[in-house]
C-alpha cells in the first residue's frame, strides 16, 4: 500500500474514533446535559484545521490525478472533492452554534444538535464513498510512479493530535483521549 494511502487509511480511523465521541456528547446534549463545550471546540478545530491544511489536499491530489487520467467513475471525485468544500461549511456554521451557546445567545437546542448531527452524518457518509469507492478505484489506477509523484506533493504537516501531540492546542481533546487509552 503506498505510504500516502496508509496514512489517508489511519487518518479515517482516527476521525471515525472523534465522531463516535461527539456522537456521545450529542447525544447528552440531546438528553438536557451540557456537554463539554470546550472538548466540542476542540474537536471541531482539529477537524477543522488538520482536513484542511493535509486530509483533504491530500485527498485532492489524488482525486484530480485520478480525473486527469480519464476515470470512468468521474462523478465519485467531482462530489468527493466538492464535498470537501462543503464539510469545512458544515463544520464551521456548527461551531458558530457552539460559540453562540458558549455567548449565551438565544439559539434553539434543536438546531445546534441538528448541525452538529448533520456534520457528523455527512462526513460519515463521505469517509464512506472515499473508502468503499474512490480509494479502491485509485489504488487500481495509479501507478507506482504516480504514487511517489503525489507523496512529494502532499502536504506533510504532522499529525498536532494522533502524531506528534500538542497538548497545549488540544488541552481537553487529549485529555479525553488519553483516558479513553487507560485500561
């Protein structure tokens, strides 16, 4: 497996483990509790920003590779890539919603759960479409060649939660974690 596919491979797992724990504080959010705002930030930042800056134009590297070469599936790239657009939308009108309750503005319960529900649903069902679909088309079309084209073109930040940790920037996030780690 090309080492750039690896770590797409882990990134998925790793955010599939952050979306069933804001899963959870949804779902007591939806039960009356108030679940902790500032893990939810936290999280929403790191998905925010580690998506955006080497997740997704890593991902889009590929998926334009993929559409240069003529992929009979095209459609598959143009939605996946578009939708990495559309997530970081998602996600930053859920943190507004997060911040305004953090603001004490008037917001319905409703509507804060149903956007962070929404964001949850779609990037579960486009991490989907990347795994059962795009990813196996590109390993069958891309070359070995291709593939240490795009590891050079890749973005190469590290990982600041799952690689090389920076517990300042996460403070909550990787205390929640590393006890979900304890035995």
């Amino acid at each position: 497996m090309p080492p750039v596919m690896t770590r797409l491979g882990q990134d998925h797992a790793r955010l599939a483990r952050l979306l069933d724990l804001f899963e959870e504080l949804l779902d007591r959010f939806h039960e009356g509790a108030e679940p902790d705002y500032e893990l939810m930030s936290e999280m929403l930042e790191y998905m925010d920003s580690y998506s955006d800056i080497v997740h997704h134009p890593t991902e889009d590297l590929i998926f334009q590779r993929i559409l240069d070469k003529g992929s009979e599936r095209h459609d598959v790239f143009e939605v996946l890539m578009r939708q990495h657009r559309v997530l970081g939308q998602l996600n930053k009108r859920f943190r507004q919603s997060l911040d305004g309750i953090l603001h004490e503005e008037v917001l319905l319960r409703e509507d804060v759960e149903a956007h962070g529900r929404e964001l949850i649903s779609t990037l579960r069902s486009h991490m989907r479409l990347e795994d059962e679909e795009a990813f196996p088309i590109a390993l069958a079309r891309l070359s070995a060649g291709d593939w240490t084209e795009l590891e050079v073109m890749a973005p190469t930040v590290e990982d600041p939660l799952f690689g090389n940790p920076d517990p300042l920037r996460y403070r909550a996030l990787y205390a929640q974690l590393a006890a979900q780690a304890e035995p």
